[in-house]
C-alpha cells in the first residue's frame, strides 16, 4: 500500500479556532503526523467547544446545536471530546497537554520542534511573543523548521492588533456588503466563517508548497499569512469591477453576477413543503440556467407558456434586465412540484439544478451517500459512533479516510512524552504533578 503524500512530515499544531484547526486537519488527512499541543488551564474558544468547557445537561438544550449540542444532549464527563464543533476536525490527529506558558513547558516544546517539520499558530498578533516563542526561537532548535503564523490582518499595519474571527473578519473586508438578499442590509445577514475555511484551506497550500522548498533547497521558511489577505479572494470579481469600472458591488441575493453574459435566470425557488420554515420543513430548489440553449431548455419544461415566448428573453441582455420577472414566474411553477422530482426532471433536460437541503436531509441524499461523505466515527468514553464529514479527498492505493477518530483531550501524551521525546515513567509522573500531562481541563476552567 502506497504512503500517503504527507507521511513523513510532523505538524506542531499551536492553532486554534477554525482557520488553525482546519489547516492542519487537511495536512492531517494527507497524512501529516498533527501533534495538537493542548492546555489544561486554557480554553480556546471554539476550538474544543464554544462556550465554556465544563457544560451542564441544562446548556445543552440551549442555542444552536454547533453551539451546546452534545449526542444525546448529555455532556458526559469531557464533553469537550464530543462537541460537534471539535469532531469534525479533530480526526487524523494527535493531542498532547503542555503549558507552554512556564518555562519548563516552552522548554519541552523546544524539543518538539527539533523532531518537527512544521510549526503553525493562528492566535492574535502578541500572543506568540509573550510566550517566547519567535521565528529565531524555533530556528535554534532546527534550523531548517518552517513556521507559519496566520493573524487575522497580519504582522504589521493599523489592524495588526485587532483581534478577529471570521464573521467579524468578512465584515472588515466588506463581504457582508456583497452578499445577503437585495432587499436587506448587511446587518440582517447570518453570521458565516467563510474566511476560516478559506485561510485553511491556503495554510495547508503553504506548509506544503513549503516542504516541497524544502525536500529541493534544504532551506526551511518563515511564512506570514494575513487571514484577511485571504478572505479578499472570496471577492476578487468586486475589487476588479471597482478598479477597471468604478462600480460598486451591492448584494445581489442568489443571482449569479454573470447574469449579463447568459447566467440567468439563477436563483432558489420554493417547492412543495410538508410545514413551516420554522420547523424546516421549507422545501428549495437552485436552479442556474448558463446560456440561451439551458434557457429554451427550461421553457420547454415550463410548457412554452406565453410569459416566457418574448422573443427578447432568449438573448443574454434581455434575460438579464427581467430577472424579477423570471423568478417571480418560476417561483409560481417551481411550488406546484417536490423538490427531488424537479431536480431530477431538470437535470434530465440538461438544466443545472439540486435541492436544498437543511441538515436533517442531508445524511440520507443518494448522492451523499454514493460519495461516502460522511462517516462512521466512534466517540471517546462509549458516547458511540456517530456520522461526520469524511476527507475532502480518496486515495484509493494509500490507508486514507478517517484513521484516527476524534482525538480525546491528551489522548497521546504516552506518545509524545515517553516515545518521542524518551521520558521515564518518574519524569512523566513529575509532569503530571506539575500539570503539564493531563486529560482532562483543570477544575479552575469555567
């Protein structure tokens, strides 16, 4: 069986939150060992959890369910094993506790480094530096280490001190301007984390566009990654608009902004539905019609009506300047039909469209399915085995997919402690004592 791209190279992982945690579960599942330096006396909101880490049966019934939702609604003993927000990205990795903040901690993790390839962190600017920890720390210990520090609006500038999350990121940036529905403000927008996912997705492009540098010129690097820096590639097409036309970009709910070439009409239209929004039980359907051949496609399975023969809408131009026209009439057609049944009828047609699904439908979609998209976790302490996302990517020849399930907090302090760094069972019970090794958070963390 074929390694895996990544086997071979170790990830020091003082990330957090999403961007952190997200990037070096992508190194993970390409088979980077993610050692995930933990602390017992610190808890990093939205890492292990949201709120706080000692949850009570009585939070678990409020709020969102990626907020305090728990299997069975129960937190059990360490429900920061079980929180949805850390399962999902938390496979394929390593956790061991360390206090980096003493001393004898930072000097441990001195240690890690020079057996490391990779060191990451995405904390607020100044949290690297009360610790000691530098660029030049890290290289005297391995002097090839890579390292990479992902702020939120980087290293240097007006904003270096601003602390941030996605929402409030994309807020800065100016995405909440350009998305949300026409007819609203950017503050009745819901909150995403897009820019999480996004400064991810290009850390772990990083890491390893910088190990390859390294394999080819033994030269390791220190890498700067403003996450805001990222976050404006969700947007380019605005910024370009602006420079070369002077437009300014204004929310245009689900419609495409090629509407102008072809793309229209583009939207989400209501189907039958079983109950009430509230309850989920609205029923979707997207629907994207790309050209003028998709346009006369879609006429056809509206039956030809009367409405839709103007000869004006079978040009680009013309579809264009009738977008309220043609939602208001395909959203009168696209309710008499369930959503399944449209979607398949229009794909038949060569028309793109899918149904949207809320959570609940989701695990049993036959294309979810077929793709393996989620799977089969077990839980720490006999929670269970739950579904949850797999990989974004198969190796077929390599043991890819989930081969480690959610790691438990200092689920592999023996590993680290004794097998990596040579502790003996006196000097690992010494750092128990002292509270450097743990598996649980000390009582002292709300």
């Amino acid at each position: 069986m074929a390694d895996l791209p990544l086997h071979g190279v170790r990830v020091l992982d003082l990330g957090g939150v999403w961007a952190g945690t997200f990037s070096s579960l992508l190194l993970a599942d390409l088979g980077a060992e993610v050692l995930k330096q933990e602390n017992q006396f610190v808890w990093q909101p939205n890492t292990r959890g949201v709120p706080v880490a000692h949850l009570t049966k009585e939070m678990t019934q409020e709020g969102a369910g990626w907020i305090n939702g728990l299997p069975n609604n129960d937190p059990g003993e360490r429900p920061w094993n079980y929180h949805p927000m850390f399962v999902s990205l938390y496979r394929n990795k390593y956790s061991f506790t360390l206090d980096i903040r003493q001393p004898e901690g930072l000097e441990i993790l001195g240690r890690l480094v020079a057996i490391s390839d990779v060191v990451l962190e995405n904390s607020a600017v100044g949290t690297m530096e009360k610790l000691g920890i530098s660029y030049e720390w890290l290289c005297s210990h391995r002097e090839d280490i890579i390292f990479l520090r992902a702020p939120g609006y980087g290293l240097s500038g007006d904003y270096m001190n601003a602390r941030t999350m996605g929402a409030q990121l994309e807020g800065v940036m100016g995405h909440q301007l350009l998305r949300g529905y026409r007819d609203a403000g950017p503050g009745e927008n819901s909150g995403i984390f897009a820019a999480d996912y996004i400064a991810g997705a290009q850390i772990a492009f990083a890491l390893m566009a910088a190990v390859w540098h390294r394999n080819n010129t033994g030269a390791g690097q220190f890498i700067e990654m403003a996450q805001a820096e990222n976050a404006s590639g969700m947007f380019a097409q605005a910024y370009m608009d602006f420079a070369l036309n002077g437009q300014t970009g204004e929310a245009l709910g689900n419609r495409s902004i090629y509407a102008d070439d072809g793309e229209a009409p583009c939207g989400v239209y209501p189907c039958l539905s079983p109950g009430d929004p509230e309850d989920g039980l609205d029923r979707w359907i997207a629907i994207s019609v790309t050209n003028d051949e998709e346009w006369l496609a879609l006429r056809g399975q509206l039956g030809d009506p009367d409405w839709a023969m103007r000869p004006e809408l079978e040009t680009a131009a013309g579809r264009a300047a009738a977008q309220d026209l043609l939602d208001e009439k395909l959203s009168e057609w696209t309710a008499q039909f369930e959503d399944y049944e449209l979607f398949h009828r229009l794909q038949a047609a060569g028309i793109a469209a899918a149904p949207v699904l809320e959570a609940s439908r989701l695990l049993n979609d036959p294309h979810v399915q077929a793709r393996n998209l989620f799977q089969d976790q077990e839980l720490p302490d006999d929670i269970g085995v739950y579904k949850y996302p797999a990989p974004l990517f198969e190796f077929p020849e390599s043991e890819g997919g989930i081969r480690r399930p959610p790691v438990a907090f200092g689920q592999d302090n023996e590993y680290v402690y004794k097998e990596l760094l040579g502790v003996d069972e006196q000097e690992y019970q010494r750092l128990v004592d002292t509270g450097h090794i743990a598996s649980t958070f000390a009582d002292s963390v709300p």
